[in-house]
C-alpha cells in the first residue's frame, strides 16, 4: 500500500482530484465577471489554468508552481468573498495572460534553446575541421596505424613497414623475440581487422 500512495502517478492522480473543485472557483469567477451569458470557454479557462498547476509541478518548476498557488488562492478567496468585484476580473487576467506566457516559455523556450545549441555546435565542427586541414598540410597522418613493433612501441599502417622497422632492430641488435608477448603478431592483425572493418 506503502509504495502505491508513494507512486509519482497516484500523486499525479490526487492532484488531478483536488484540483476538480479549483475548477468550480474557477468558472464561478469567470461566469460572474463575464458579458456573455453562458461563456464556455470558461470552462476552457479553469481546466488550462489548472492543467498548468499540474504540468509546472511535474516538470519541477517550483517558482512557478508556487506563483500559481498564490494565484489559485486569490481565485478561492475571491470566489467566496468578492465575486462581483473588479478584483476577479483583473485577476483572471492576470492568471490568463500569466498562464499563457508560462506554457508558451515552457515549450517554445526548450525547442528554441535546442535549436540555438545546435547552430552553436556548428562554428565548432567548422573549427575542428580547420585544425584538421592544417595539420594535414603540415604532414600529420590520420590514417589507421594497427601494426605496433613489440620492441618499442611505434605503430605502422601495413605489416610491410613494420617489417622494415623490425629489420633496423634486428641490425642493432636490439629485436629479443623472447622478451615479447607471443600473441604479438595476432594483435597487430586483429587491430588491422578492426581499424577497417
């Protein structure tokens, strides 16, 4: 039972419950300071404010969360006090321009920052490549280099040079094939396979 009442979708549910009456509020207040006899889209008024209660305290805005509250609660208190007041009319435009503006920042604002991190990477990757031509044209190979000598360390791009370098050892008198790995050659071959495979 412990772990049902503490699930994030049983408190998500509650909330949704509790905010049935704001609703009620809500549309009273909206009925009464409206023009229009039976206005509908105070209903629409009431469910977004309330959704945006509930989506701001599940995407973790708690600013914002909180300036709802006081929003939600000046709504209650006008609703049982000063219906008729001009206090409920600046205040459900207060609460409508805030709620829009809010869902508007919320949405656009993430897709907007998304996008600018985007163009941001861009001057980078251009960057990047430039440091790339030039150490190109300054002779730096960027090419696979599988073929390590067990001697001392150097890599090669095909077996061929390697080969060549193991020769310059064996002259010296430096190549001790018994000090090396015997699976040496093995290595050299698989990091071939996986540099072009």
């Amino acid at each position: 039972m412990k772990k049902f009442i503490l699930n994030e979708a049983f408190g998500i549910l509650a909330l949704t419950v509790l905010l049935i009456p704001q609703i009620a509020h809500t549309i009273y207040v909206f009925k009464i300071n409206s023009h229009y006899a039976d206005p509908w889209f105070g209903w629409c008024y009431a469910i977004g404010v309330d959704l945006a209660i509930l989506i701001f305290t599940v995407k973790g805005w708690t600013r914002t969360a909180y300036a709802y509250f006081v929003g939600t609660l000046a709504h209650n208190l006008v609703y049982q006090f000063y219906p008729q007041s001009v206090w409920s009319s600046v205040l459900i435009c207060i609460m409508l321009s805030a709620t829009i503006f809010s869902f508007s920042h919320l949405f656009y604002h993430k897709d907007k920052a998304h996008n600018h991190k985007d163009t941001a990477e861009q001057p980078q990757a251009t960057a990047e490549s430039l440091r790339m031509s030039a150490a190109i044209e300054a002779g730096i190979r960027f090419e696979a280099q599988p073929y390590v000598c067990p001697q001392c360390s150097e890599s090669f791009v095909n077996a061929k040079k390697l080969n060549g370098h193991i020769s310059g050892h064996k002259q010296k008198g430096e190549w001790q094939p018994d000090q090396y790995e015997a699976s040496w050659e093995q290595e050299n071959k698989r990091r071939f396979e996986m540099s072009y495979s």
